[in-house]
C-alpha cells in the first residue's frame, strides 16, 4: 500500500476496489533537490503528493520571487 493511500483512508474509509484504482493510476518518483515540479507559465496537468521533505510555491512580480 502507497503513502497516498494510507493518507486517504486516515481521512475516510476507503473501499479495497478504491484502493487497487487509485493504486493503478499512481506513479512514485523521487525528485531530487531544487527540482521545479512546474515551469512558469506551465498549466499543472499532474497531482503531486510528497511522501517526505518540503515544496515551495512561488510567483514571480516585479521581477521578484514571491513565496505564496
């Protein structure tokens, strides 16, 4: 069973044939330090879940980074 799986059956009871569709459409990938998940200007096509460490969001203005 996968980290995302037990987050969401902590939440709510999830049903075994949830599990095992969840399961199958899931990939793990690690990715290493200062990776940006998401280019600017990118549109997000992907729903990401960290198992360990941290992310930051930010946008740029005035030519300026900005941490959301």
């Amino acid at each position: 069973m996968n980290y995302f799986i037990n987050y969401l059956s902590q939440l709510t009871p999830l049903p075994p044939e949830s599990a095992v569709a969840i399961n199958q459409i899931t990939i793990h990938r690690t990715i290493p330090k200062h990776t940006l998940l998401l280019q600017n200007g990118d549109v997000c096509k992907e729903f990401h879940f960290l198992e360990s460490g941290l992310a930051r969001v930010f946008y740029y203005k005035d030519g300026k980074e900005v941490t959301a």
